[in-house]
C-alpha cells in the first residue's frame, strides 16, 4: 500500500549530496512542468466539477458505521479580531497538523487528513521519519460526514497510513496529479480511491452544493490549485523532481460564493499555503486576487520550519518558518491569519512562539487568530 513511499531506500540526505557535486542531473521535467503550467494560467474553465448534497449523512471510513451528525463541541471559538458582525454562517475547527474541518451550507471540507497520535511515526522521504508529538483534536472514528477532501501533497503527516487504510474508497479527494496517481496506484482495485480529482497550479474545480430553496443562485465553493515549493528551487529542487523523495505540492484559494447561470460571486476567500517555502511564484497570489480587487479573507499558513533529514541533523527546510510565514502575511495581505502546522512533528522546528514573536515585531497582531487543537473560528461568507 505504501509503495510509492518506499520505493527508494538510500538516506535522502546523501542523495542531495550527491547530486549538488555531480551538478548534471537535466532539468526535463521541470521545464515541461512549469511550461504546462504556464499554458494552464489563463483558463478559466474549472477542470472538474462535483456536486455537494448536504443532505447525504455516510461515513468518511470504509467501516461504514453511521456518523454522528455534528463536529464534537468545539473547545473553544473565536471570531474575527474586531469583533462580530452578526453574519457568521460558516466555521472552520482546527484538528491538528494541517487538518481542518471547514462546514459552510451543511457541507464539510476536510483538509490533509492526519489522524496519528503522539508517539506514531510517519515515513517523510527515503530515510526520512518523523514522529508525532501531538494528539488531533477528535479521531478519525468520531468524524462525522465529510463531502470532499482538500490534499495539498502526498506526505504521510498529511495523508497517513491509518487514514489511507481506512478511508471510504469513493469519497471524492481534490489533490495534485502526483498524489491522484499515489491514491489510484494500488495492487488490488478494491484498494484503489475512485474519485480522486486532480488539480494542478491555477486550474480550479466547482464543487455546487444542493439546495432545497427556489433561488436562483446555488452555493457553491470553487478551489483553485495555488503554487507552492516543498523543496528550494535550484540543484535540490531538480535532484527531486528526479528523484521523486520529496513529493510536488499545491496551496489552495477556496472561493466560497454562489453561482447563477452565467456567474459566480465569491462571498469569502481563503487561501491555504500548504507545505511550501517562501518561493517567488508566490508573488503571483497577491497580483492575481489581493491587487486585482480579489481580496483574501482568511489565510491558513502551514508553519513549523520543517527539517530534514531529522531533528538532529537538520540539512534542508522544506516548509516556511516564523520570518517567511510573516513574509508571506505582508505578500499576501489576507484580513486574518491563521497558523497550522507547527507543532506536531519532531521535525517541525520552527515553534508558534517564534511566529508570535515575529508577528509582534511587524505589527501584525491584530491580524492574526491563534486556534489550539479542537478550536475553531466562525466567519460570515457574504451573498447569501
Ligand atoms: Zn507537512
């Protein structure tokens, strides 16, 4: 089941090494890539589109068991930094890791799946471990109906083992093309996922929810894949588009709104950096939504400072720390901030109090809600 992970067996260190000295590796792959993604830019077409029916109440696991109808209690819930305006509709609770719940018009989102427990391992890259720190806010057994699965990348502390041996085979899962080939690539068909949705940078899916009102307009949450480096660009990042140790990763802007016939009006935008280093594609969000009168919501940033190899040899960063998380605030400029992602890793280096600390230093407090495991935050999507 975990082919793809294992595949490679040489510690992941010394293939970098290696390849920076020998220099010749051809960047093919990457220059294709990025030439796609160049061609895929301006289309506004969403590549796919699913349907949403709130009404439907089944297991997000293979088990089968009936859900409970609701998210437990949540322990506690923030609004936005200057107060109610009395229109909140929608929620979003934070689990652990990069894993939220996000419930708008009776549906529910769910983000990067990881459900371990202190103590567990996860399996990062060749000779890459890390182990949990942290338990997530609720168990995978007590989630109630989830209609669609947001994965930014392939990575076991955002997909894990447990997850990825129990999950219902035919809920609908938006990932990239990497991690849809993961997902389907498996030894028996019943193993395989059956509605995967592939997404790759700019290309967007509508996802319309069902509704029993007459009105013309029909909520609906569009997803557009967002840039993002798992590994600096340059020899490393070249070493693994070859080398496949660590896997290609999305950002996400979910576009909650609604849709008539020849139009969809976003009412609430919130952009989700995923595993990625303060990169210069980055600099493409802000030119397309904040400076193009799209103005971002809501940012959910994956911190944490992740290094690699391990703790104790710590040879490559491979998600933003505290300076490039405050970096990507002033870039982005979304209304509120909210951290994930920083703590619940032993590979995870770069902890919530220095992001604090930085945050301090820029004078953007005032932006930014701290959610604890099992908190959430409520937030009005305007239009209704
Ligand atoms: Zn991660």
């Amino acid at each position: 089941m975990l082919s793809k992970r294992d595949s490679t067996s040489t510690a992941f260190h010394s293939i970098l090494t290696k390849v920076i000295v020998n220099g010749e590796v051809q960047p093919k792959d990457t220059i294709q890539r990025e030439y796609i993604i160049t061609k895929m830019t301006n289309l506004e077409v969403p590549k796919h589109t699913l349907n949403l029916d709130p009404r439907q109440q089944k297991s997000p696991l293979r088990s089968g068991a009936t859900p409970s109808p609701n998210l437990p209690e949540a322990k506690h819930t923030h609004i936005h930094p200057r107060g109610s305006d009395g229109n909140e509709n929608a929620h979003l609770r934070f689990i652990g890791t990069a894993t939220t719940v996000l419930e708008w018009q009776g549906i529910r989102i769910l983000t990067d799946p990881n459900f371990l427990h202190a103590g567990d391992h996860v399996h990062l890259g060749p000779g890459v471990q890390g182990t949990r720190q942290t338990n997530p806010a609720i168990d995978l057994e007590d989630l109630p109906n989830v209609d669609v699965v947001l994965l930014s990348h392939y990575h076991a502390d955002h997909f894990d083992q447990k997850v990825e041996a129990e999950l219902r085979r035919d809920l609908p899962i938006v990932t990239t093309p990497h991690a849809k080939e993961c997902l389907q690539d498996k030894k028996s068909d019943d193993e395989k996922f059956t509605a995967v949705h592939d997404l790759d940078f700019w290309e967007s899916a509508t996802m319309n929810i069902s509704s029993s009102g007459a009105s013309a307009s029909v909520p609906a949450v569009k997803v557009t894949g967002m840039p993002g480096k798992h590994v600096p660009p340059g020899p490393l990042s070249v070493a693994n588009d070859l080398l496949s140790a660590v896997p290609p990763t999305n950002g996400w802007m979910l576009e909650l709104g609604y849709s008539t016939d020849s139009a969809f009006n976003c009412g609430y935008r919130i952009y989700i950096s995923g595993d990625t280093l303060l990169v210069d594609d980055l600099k493409q969000i802000p030119e397309k939504y904040t400076n193009a009168d799209k103005p971002i919501d809501l940012m959910l940033v994956h911190l944490g400072g992740t290094t690699i190899p391990s703790p104790k040899v710590p040879l490559l960063m491979v998600t933003m720390d505290a300076q490039q998380g405050v970096k990507l605030m002033q870039l982005v400029k979304p209304d509120v901030t909210v951290p994930i992602h920083y703590d619940d890793y032993d590979v995870f280096l770069s902890p919530l109090e220095d992001f604090k600390k930085a945050v301090q230093e820029a004078g953007l407090e005032s932006g930014v809600v701290y959610l604890d495991r099992g908190e959430g935050y409520r937030f009005g999507v305007k239009g209704e």
